[in-house]
C-alpha cells in the first residue's frame, strides 16, 4: 500500500517537472519571436532604396545631436516666456491685490457740539504706501443740518469733493472746514470721509473710510420761563419766555413753541406770527442776532376744576431739511394750581373729550356747577358757548360767526336759559340759587342741542367747540368778580358724504331706461336701470366702497355709465361691486349706473318684487382718519320717484 502512494507521488512530481519544462521553453520561443519582429521592424525603417542597412554607429552620432539641440532651444523657449510672464505681473498685476494702506485719513476736531456755535474741522491725508499715488480724492460728508461757512481749499465741487490728484511718498495735506450745526439737542450724529486713490504701480482704484462720531451736548441758546408760581381757576396766567444767543454769529429762522398743560386756555390772539396746534402754540422768531435776546408773551387761565402742579414746557429751534422741528433749547416751568372757589364740569354724551361728530347729530349737555369754597358765593352767571372752529386754527372766538352749527330754533332747555347767537345765559333769575351759593352746594343744567343737518359754507370751518364760563361777584364777604371757564371741547365734522340708490324705467326727463312690461308680469322680463350717487360737500375721502346683491329673480346685464372708479360684478356671490380709490375735497359728486333684468315668479305676483337688497357704502374720512359708513335700504318695483313709473310696480299675473 505505502509502496503504491510512493509510486504515485513520484509520478505527479515528474508531471510538474515537465509542465514546468514547457512553460519555460515556450517564454524562450515567444522572445525569440519578438527580437526576431523587432529586428524585421528595424529593417524596415533604415535599410536604403537598394535595400542594405545603414551605419548604425554614425547614425547614433547625428540623432545624439539633434535631441541636444531640441532640449535646448525648448528650455531657452521657457526662459523667455517665464521672464515675459514675470514682467507682465510686475508691471500690470492683474491678479494680486494692493497690500497695505496707501491713503491715511483723520478728523481733527470737537466731538461734542455747541448748537449754533461755529465749529472747525481739520480733514488731514497722507500717502503712507511704499509707491506715490496715480490720483486721489476725497469726498467729505457732514450731518444735513450743518451749515458751512468757509473750506479752505475750496472743494471741487458743490457736493464737498476734493480732488488731490497725484502724491508723491509721504505727500500729505490739510482740508479745513468751518460752519455751525443747527440740529435737535441731543441728537448723535457723524462726519464721514471717503478717501479714493489709486498707486502709482497699479491699474485699479482703493478706497478708504474714516468716520468721526459727534453728539449735539450744548447751545449758545439760552430759555428761560416766567409766570406766576400759584394760580387759582379762573385767573389770568401771564407767560413770559426769553431767548438769548450768547453765540458770536446770528442764528437764523428760529421758531419757538409752547406746549401748555391740559385745561389751560390761551387767550385768543390775532397775531399773524403766532398760531396754536392742539396744546402746542407756535412764535415765529425769525433771526436772533448774537448777544442779542427776544421775549414771547401769552396769557390764559386754567379751566375750572384743574388744581395741583402743571407744567409749561418752551422749545426753540429751526425746522430742518427733513420738515421736522429740530430743537436747541428746552424750558420748563411748573405752575401750582389752587383748588377754585366753584368748579364747573361740562358733559357732552356721556363724555368730556374732544371728537368727530357727524351732521344732524343731537347733542345731550349736562352742565354741572358746585360752590368749593368754605364760605358762600353769590351772584353767580354761567354761561354756555358754542363757537365755531376753522381750520386756520382751534381758538377762533375772535373771528365772526358767519354760519350756525346748531340748530337753535330745536333746543330743548329746561333750565328756562335765555340765548344771544350762540350763547345760552342763567342768572338767578332763571336759577334761583345762584344768588347764593352755600359751601359745598350744587346743581346740573340739561338741555339738548340739534347740530345742523344741512352744511352749505366754505370748507374753512371744520367743527366747533363747546365750553362753559362761570363769574362769581362775591366769596364770602370779599369781592372777587372772579370768571372761571371749562376746557374746551372740540367737535370736527366728519365728512358729509352720502350715498344715494334709486331704480328708475324712464328719466327725470322721460328719456326710456328699461325695456319690457311695465307693471312687469310673472315670468316675463323687465330692464331696470339702477342709480348710485356719491355727494359731499367737505373733506376728501377714500378707500370708497358701494356693493349689494342682486336677488334670485335679479340677473346682471351690464354698466351703462361709471364717472369714476370701476363697477364690477361677481356672477357666483351675485354681487354689484363701485369702487374707487378716492375723492377728492373739490369733488362733490361721482355716480355709476347700471342694468338688470326682473323676471318675476309666482312667488312675486301682486305685490312689489325685490329689485336690490340693502346698498352699503364703506370710506375713509381723510382730514379725520376716520370710516365712515353708509346704508340704504333695498329697492323694489315701486319706483316713486319716477314720474313715468310710478303705480306701476306691483307684478301681475300673465
């Protein structure tokens, strides 16, 4: 068995040996092959026309020779182009960025301003790169509200652009500007240079930025309030305001304004140069020259049932490029105000405020009384005011009365006061108690007031005010003759504008509208024609919006006649949609017209049929921000205000 697998290993071993023998016999005959085609292919190539081999010694020689001469002339090749590249970098360096500054600038100058006091800025620049510069510029920027007096050098142009030109290495220069801000007192702001240059090895330009930041901190203006430390309701307050310019140069357009506390009544004035805005009056001061001063004197008094500390507060200043009030001076004063010896209150509506009021409004007045002193107070009046208000101005008691507001022939009084124009007087004749009125004794009056329904005036009168006085002879045993009077409350129109909705067959003139039966007849169709008008006499509005919905039996055929906007209809909501955007206060009347179909059903047989449902106008009162809306109720077949179809509306049956 043993001998078996010998003889068998021996026999695989010997089968190796000679696939091994083979394998290497047949690699020596593939050479053999190969050296043999590479020689036929040598051949080929070199052997002459007459078919013998060349030298291949001297051949070897020359080739030697001509691969020297191409590496070469290749590298003398790239040396030249390296060297041209080189220079072409050094001399335009399209892709390298300048390093380092070439262009420095400063602000020299006060980072805390003086308001109207002349100011120096020295603007310095230096060329601090390596290499001079081609050209520079620069461009410098001040706060609006700064006014120049004199540039040293002048700029190159109106917009404070200087331009340098070329600088040499370490060039340097000095730009000086003089002038005065006339800004808001506290206001932070910031002078801005924009220096642009370009080196003198460069083909692009560079910029630079440098910013100095300011803060308004003082005044050459001084303020100052007098008035008397302690009032009493009813007493004249005299205010006082100076002004004084200590600056070395005039300041010019000055304006001053007064804010005075809630329940102080200025006194009426006709000065051209003073006018009031809200709890704001304004002087017109014009130019204050310097060391020089100027004084604004007022008066009024604080309205009945005011007391405790009240504060004035006083500004001057210029109205600035931006149309906003820019302040360089602030007042204030504080006042202490007693508690009077009678309090009036006045109530409109329920309310005391100032508001919009529409036309035909009624107006309920509770005019409230009561003696706050310790003794008694006799011989007292009241008195009520209704005084019309122009747009000029809120205090207007001093101009004439040139329409009424109310409609007095529909007071209702139950007090028994007696009327002079608009004014509405009591006495003890009409209420007893005020001959004498005990400490802590009081009483309301009522009465009711129509405004006017119909406003046919100039569009200068935008509301009136209302307001209620009180004299009083005596407080105890002393002679006072003190007059106390409430606030007044302001009461602006809110536009007039209405809206009218008709549906007419025929014209006002008879010209033929509609078409079809008239009266209509059930499941016949009859055209009608629908009117909207839009009339105002006062105020702009817009935002204007007229819709309705047209009823089942209602079909849409189409606008006949639109003065302005644009009428649309939307088929699926079925809704007839005016709209424009506004309206102007010279414009008193716009319209649009349109047409529909009736075909009436049973349903609508002997009776009036639906042509319209309810008409709703929606706008926006411009001079009040206030909307405003308007309905109307829906339209029918009975058309009184047609003279050709009038007692024709009810639908008959066929």
């Amino acid at each position: 068995m043993e001998k078996k697998q010998r003889r068998r290993q021996e026999k695989q071993e010997k089968n190796l040996q000679q696939a091994e023998d083979s394998k290497i016999k047949l690699k020596e005959v593939e050479a053999g092959k190969r050296s043999q085609d590479v020689e036929e292919s040598l051949t080929a190539i070199f052997k002459d026309e007459q078919g013998e081999m060349p030298d291949l010694k001297i051949l070897e020689k020359h080739r030697s020779s001509r691969l020297l001469f191409f590496f070469l002339g290749a590298a003398s090749f790239f040396l030249v182009l390296l060297i041209a590249t080189w220079t072409g970098f050094t001399i335009f360096k399209p892709f390298k960025g300048f390093q380092g500054q070439g262009l420095q600038i400063t602000i020299d100058g006060p980072e805390r301003v003086a308001l109207g006091q002349e100011t120096t800025y020295f603007i310095n620049w230096q060329n601090i790169s390596s290499d001079p510069l081609a050209t520079a510029d620069l461009k410098v920027s001040f706060p609006t509200d700064f006014s120049i007096v004199s540039t040293e050098p002048e700029p190159t142009d109106d917009n404070l652009n200087w331009k340098i030109g070329s600088v040499a290495f370490g060039g340097r220069g000095t730009i000086m500007v003089k002038g005065v801000f006339t800004g808001a007192l506290g206001t932070e702001t910031a002078i801005q240079v924009v220096g642009s240059y370009r080196p003198a090895s460069f083909n692009s330009d560079f910029e630079t930025l440098t910013t100095k930041q300011l803060v308004y901190a003082d005044t050459v203006l001084e303020g100052s309030i007098e008035a008397p430390a302690k009032s009493l309701p009813g007493d004249k307050v005299k205010i006082a305001y100076k002004i004084i310019n200590h600056g070395f140069t005039a300041v010019t357009g000055l304006e001053a304004r007064l804010t005075i506390p809630e329940g102080f009544v200025l006194e009426p004035t006709t000065t051209s140069d003073i006018f009031e805005e809200g709890r704001m009056a304004h002087f017109k001061l014009g130019d204050l020259e310097a060391n020089a001063s100027t004084t604004v004197y007022m008066a009024g008094t604080f309205a009945a049932g005011v007391s405790g500390s009240q504060n004035f507060h006083t500004e001057t200043g210029k109205i600035g490029s931006d149309g906003e009030f820019k302040p360089a001076q602030k007042s204030d004063l504080a006042v202490m105000v007693l508690s009077g010896d009678l309090s009036l209150n006045l109530v409109v509506n329920g309310s005391e405020a100032s508001r919009s009021i529409g036309l035909g409004e009624l107006l309920h007045v509770t005019l409230g009384y009561e003696n706050t002193a310790i003794e008694d107070v006799r011989d007292v009046t009241l008195k009520f005011f209704v005084e019309p208000v122009y747009s000029s101005s809120v205090q207007m008691a001093a101009k004439p009365v040139p329409v009424k507001v109310v409609e007095w022939s529909n007071l209702e009084d139950s007090s028994s006061s007696t009327r002079s124009e608009n004014t509405l007087t009591w006495t003890d004749k009409q209420i007893g108690v005020l001959k004498r009125l005990g400490p802590g004794q009081d009483g309301t009056l009522d009465f009711s007031l129509p405004v006017t329904s119909v406003f046919a005036t100039s569009t200068d009168i935008i509301g009136f005010q209302l307001l209620a006085e009180a004299n009083m002879v005596w407080v105890g045993e002393t002679k006072v003759d003190r007059t106390i009077r409430t606030a007044p409350m302001l009461f602006r129109f809110k536009t007039d504008a209405d809206l009218t909705s008709e549906a007419r067959y025929y014209s006002e003139e008879g010209i033929q509208f509609g078409s079809g039966p008239l009266p209509p007849v059930v499941d016949q169709t009859t055209t009608y024609r629908i009117l909207w008008t839009i009339d105002k006499t006062f105020h702009e509005i817009k935002n204007v919006k007229v819709s309705a919905v047209l009823p089942k039996q209602v079909t849409w055929v189409g606008v006949k006649d639109v003065s302005a906007g644009e009428v649309m209809y939307d088929q699926k909501n079925k809704t007839v949609t005016w709209t424009l955007n506004r309206m102007p206060s010279d414009i008193g009347e716009v319209n649009a017209d349109f047409n529909i179909q009736l075909t009436p059903s049973q349903f609508d047989a002997n009776r009036f049929a639906d042509l319209l449902s309810e008409v709703r106008m929606e706008a926006k009162d411009v001079e009040l921000d206030d909307v405003i809306v308007r309905t109307k109720p829906g339209l029918t077949t009975d058309l009184q205000n047609d003279e050709g179809a009038k007692s024709k509306g009810v639908v008959r049956k066929p």
